[in-house]
C-alpha cells in the first residue's frame, strides 16, 4: 500500500500507527479522513469543534513550494481549532525544526503548559509537543488538552487492544500539566 509505506519511510517507527488501524479508522469512523495527491497526504479527524491532524506529509518533491501552507489554509476555512502533535525539536535533525519551524509559520502555538508522553511498544517514553491553531485568539490551554484527550480516546486508542494488546494513548496517563 504505497500511501502507508510513504509514512513509514518519514515518520519515526514508534509514531506510526498498524495499517490494519489506518485501515479501520477510514473505513469505520465517520469522522476519520484520508486525503491523498501527488503532492500531500493528509489523514486527520473532524470532530464537530476541533479538526485532529494524524499525519500530514508532503511529497519530498514538493517540499518548500508552499503546498503545505495550502493545506493548512483549506483546514482553517472549517473554522475550527486544529490540533497536532509534532516530535521535540532536535538542533541535530534538520526534519524536526523544519516541521516546528512551518506550523510556527502557519499561526499554530505551541502548548507549552501540556506534557504529553507515551510509550512505545517496548514501554520507552517518548515525548510529543501539542501545537494547536484556533480562529478565536485566546483559547485556554484546557481547552486544548481537553480536545487532545478526545483525539487520543477516539483516534489513538481507536481499536488499539486489537492492533497493539493495549491501549496506546490513555489520556489520564499520557496528557499532564506541566509543574
């Protein structure tokens, strides 16, 4: 399946999700979305106040020509807040401080009062950075982590006993206030 082996040759092993998972969160809930050029795949969730982005990846041909900004921009006509999670930013990967770098650009913010740590399948912690983008200008941070605990029930966790034997993103566990 080509869409899934483009995600498994960019994204990190332990962010991607079983292609049975991909294939169930598609076929199976209503508001899970795959959308797919030959310029970006995007695979993200519409809920009625909040849009979740899974995956965005552009096609390494396209990259830096502003596609990614068009999606981004088709996204916030929906006129909802938009959440996504992005690796730390690492001075040693170039990747991850073009992607922090590019939804900076785009208007996300980064939630910089949420820590959200999960584990891998050998039960290593790892830690993602919650960006969000909303058309209101003040948007509390619970708001956001309350919506983030809603995509990690409904989408990471979707199924997840079947693909992985446990749950992978229990939102009381894996989304905290940073002290």
């Amino acid at each position: 399946m080509d869409w899934y082996e483009r995600l498994q040759d960019y994204f990190p092993e332990h962010e991607m999700k079983d292609l049975g998972q991909f294939q169930a969160l598609i076929e199976d809930k209503d508001v899970y979305h795959k959308e797919e050029t030959e310029d970006y795949l995007l695979l993200y969730a519409e809920f009625p106040t909040f849009l979740f982005i899974d995956y965005l990846l552009i096609h390494p041909d396209t990259r830096g020509k502003g596609i990614g900004t068009k999606v981004m921009e088709k996204l916030k006509k929906k006129g909802k807040t938009i959440l996504l999670e992005v690796e730390p930013v690492d001075q040693e990967d170039e990747d991850t401080v073009r992607r922090a770098r590019f939804y900076m650009k785009n208007g996300f913010k980064k939630a910089d009062r949420i820590l959200y740590r999960r584990e891998d399948e050998n039960g290593d912690p790892y830690e993602m950075i919650v960006y969000y983008w909303s058309p209101e200008t003040d948007v509390p941070q619970e708001e956001i982590l309350d919506k983030m605990a809603k995509a990690c029930e409904e989408i990471h966790n979707f199924r997840a006993k079947r693909y992985y034997g446990r749950e992978v993103a229990n939102p009381d566990e894996v989304l905290h206030w940073k002290q």
